[in-house]
C-alpha cells in the first residue's frame, strides 16, 4: 500500500465577500485593515474581486516560496505588472522572469561595493543643499520636501556627466507630476489613465519631458565612455560584451526613479515623524549622529546602529512597497494550498510585518528591537524582497536612508504638528497629512 502524500486544499476565503463585486469594497475603503485580518485565516487566504480569485500570502514561509520561486511556479504578470510597464517601461522590477537574469546581471556593477564612497559623498552634498534653504520655525510638508530630497540625490548618483543646474527644478517637478499618478486604482483600472483630465494631460507631458531628457544623457553617455562614478556611466558600458540596449537603459532608469525617489520618500518622512513623537529618541538618534561624523563614507553606517535601527524599525513598521503580485503560471501548491495557474497572488510585507508571532508588539516603534539583530538576516521582515528579484539597490537604499537621516537630526529637530497623521495606501504607503515645524539645534 502506498502511503497518502500530504493533503492538499484550497486556500480558505476571507468573509464578507459581496456576491458580484467580491472583496472590492474592503480593499478600496480600509485595504490595511483588510489584510491585517488574513493572517488568523490561514498562511494563504481567499479574496475575491468580481469573480476572479486573488490569493493572499500570510506566512514568512510561503512568502519566501513564492519570491524565491525555485519551481519557476510564479512570475510578474497580469493587469497590474502589464499597466505598470506602461508606465516605467520593461525595467528590473517589471520585466518578466525570462527578462531578469540578464538585465540584472548587467546593471549589478552599478551597486558593487567599490562605487558605495563615491555614492555616501553624493548623498551628503545633497543632504547639505537641501537643508541649506531650512530655517528655524519653518513647518515641513514633510512628504513633498523629502520627496524632493530624495529626487536631488537619486539625479545626482544617477547622472554625474555634467552639472543639471537649472534644468534640476523642471525634472523634479516632472518627477512629482510622474510619482503622484501612480496610484493602485490607475495600475488596476487602466481605464482611468486615458480619461481627458487635467492631471492625465500633465502627466503625459511630465513623462515626455522625463523620456527627452533621458533619450538624450543616453546618447551623451555612450559617446563620451567615461565612467564618471555614477549608475548611468555604468548602465551604458559593459566589460562582457553585451550591453543594456537603449530602451533596456532608459526602462531600467525609470524603475530606479520610481523605486529610488519613492520608498525612498516615503521612507525618510515616516522616520521623521516618528523621531517627532519621541523627544528622548530623537535626542539619542542626534547625539550618535554627531558623534559619527563625518558623514559621507559608508563605513559612517557601521557607526550608526540607533539610526539603522530606526532605518530597520520604519521599513518594517510603515514599510513603503505595503503590497505587490505574482501571478502562478502552472498549477502549483503554496505551502499545503492550491493554486491554479493564472491566478493572482498578492504579497504584503505589511502583513507580515505585522504578525506579533515574528515582531512582538507590532503596532509599536521599536528602533531597539533591532539591538544586535542583523535585519537583512530577519525571517519576515520583506521590504526589499527576497530571491533574484530582491531589490538590486538595497544596500545603497539602506545607505542612503541611515546616512540621510542621521545627516539631517545632527542639525535638526523635527517637532509635531497638530494635524492628524494616517497612512495611505496608494501604490505606496505614504503618510498623509505629515507636517512638521523645524527647531535647530545648538551646533555646539
């Protein structure tokens, strides 16, 4: 007699599904609190949206299965991935498993270790700029001003061939008509993107203006050959032999625009807010940073373990990239569940993130939970992803996050303003309504 493999079932479906509509309602008024509640369920879950079935995953064990794909089950498809690409291009994080190996292979060289000094010096001079302009007293729109940080520093590690100058100011307005029309409704109803409105017409012109200019440094790049320590110098060479063709560099661009200037924002507003709300941490956080100058090598990172606690503690607690899809490709099985090919299935490192069986307290700030804990080394903890499609840039993501912040509190406080602060999951999760009022420090 043959013994019975492991049984094999199909996921449990969430409650409350409305008959025709599914599942839409919940994710389009309280999506957070949708997921939060997936977990008790199962370690992957039912949603429905009309009548086609979404799967979320609800463990660290399934997550990892599902990003590090070994049975090539899983792939980026479907509505989503198809109306982000018409949006950034066929770059790392939209391209199809295929696609992937090679275009990671060819762009890593712009991330090795020996190109992180040159990137640190960058992020310090652009740290220095932007808070050149600050003043005692001033209240921040917190999220806009650090988005434009973010997109200062993203330019000048990306193109270091000439001085932008002036032409700065018009990209960065490009890049935030760009950024604010990605939302989730725009990426699965793509509909709403050909519609005649104002905010549709100053998007197409932004992204004209963005595809211009970067046809443009392409060209410029490939004939002068010089590798001016940037990512673009790298990302139009190649030592192999086969090189990132010019569509491939410019889908490739666009992905480090939307992913570096982003999360990247979203990221350095919520570490704010939260230093706010805690006088004794901030307090902490500025006296490390002081101590650790100068601040513009990456070994500063090593000096910093507070900062990179609350860096680890803002990347799980408000995790920018709150949820993406997979799509299966085969019939396949995640954990002991079913799925069959073609349908959709979401991963939330909020979810996970969230879980008090991984993070103890999870709704809490906890920059110590990091003391002496390596998070890149932390089952559960996603914001970068896992597997071959883990973010290329990660460490110089992480770099940038700890070295900016502790940059920015060694001269200045960041204090509460009265207004109420929620966050809102569009295509990330952003802080809504952050405004904070700027205190210098005594420079002594």
């Amino acid at each position: 007699m043959t013994a019975a493999g492991p049984r094999v079932d199909a996921p449990p479906r969430a409650p409350g599904a409305h008959p025709l509509f599914g599942h839409l309602k919940p994710l389009l008024l309280d999506p957070l609190g949708l997921l939060a509640a997936l977990p008790h369920l199962g370690d992957v879950v039912e949603l429905r949206f009309g009548r086609t079935p979404t799967y979320v995953v609800c463990s660290p064990e399934a997550a990892q299965q599902v990003l590090r794909n070994p049975d090539r089950a899983f792939d980026k498809g479907g509505t989503f991935y198809e109306n982000v690409r018409s949006l950034v291009g066929d770059g790392m994080a939209t391209c199809p498993l295929a696609e992937h190996k090679r275009l990671r292979r060819l762009a890593q060289p712009a991330f090795r270790t020996d190109r992180m000094s040159g990137y640190a010096r960058t992020i310090h001079a652009q740290v220095e700029a932007a808070t050149s302009t600050w003043r005692h007293g001033q209240v921040l729109d917190a999220l806009p001003e650090m988005r434009s940080l973010a997109t200062r520093t993203t330019f000048a590690t990306m193109f270091r061939r000439r001085e932008l100058g002036p032409e700065i100011d018009g990209l960065r307005r490009a890049v935030t008509d760009f950024v604010e029309h990605q939302t989730v409704l725009r990426m699965v109803a793509p509909i709403v993107n050909r519609l005649p409105t104002a905010r549709n017409h100053r998007y197409r012109a932004s992204e004209a203006r963005l595809l211009r200019f970067l046809d443009g440094e392409i060209a410029a790049y490939r004939a002068d050959g010089t590798d001016h320590g940037d990512l673009m110098s790298m990302f139009t060479t190649s030592p192999d032999g086969d090189p990132l063709t010019d569509a491939e560099v410019r889908d490739t661009v666009m992905t480090v625009l939307l992913g570096g200037i982003t999360t990247t924002a979203v990221s350095h507003a919520w570490a704010l807010h939260q230093l706010s709300l805690d006088a004794a941490l901030d307090a902490e956080v500025a006296a490390e940073a002081r101590a650790a100058a100068p601040l513009d090598t990456p070994d500063a990172v090593d000096r910093l373990p507070l900062t990179r606690g609350v860096v680890a503690e803002v990347l799980r607690h408000r995790t920018a990239g709150w949820i993406f899809p997979r799509v299966a490709v085969t019939d396949t099985t995640i954990g002991s569940r079913r799925v069959p090919a073609g349908a959709q299935v979401l991963l939330s490192p909020y979810v996970l993130h969230h879980r008090p069986d991984l993070f103890a307290a999870p709704d809490n700030f906890d920059p110590r939970r990091w003391d002496g804990r390596d998070p890149h080394r932390t089952k559960g903890w996603l914001p970068f992803g896992a597997g071959e499609s883990k973010c290329i840039g990660y460490e110089l993501a992480f770099m940038d996050l700890t070295l900016s912040l502790a940059d920015i509190v060694r001269s200045w406080r960041p204090l509460p303003c009265p207004t109420p602060v929620r966050p809102r999951p569009r295509l990330h999760l952003e802080p809504h309504g952050l405004t904070l009022r700027l205190a210098e420090r005594d420079p002594r």
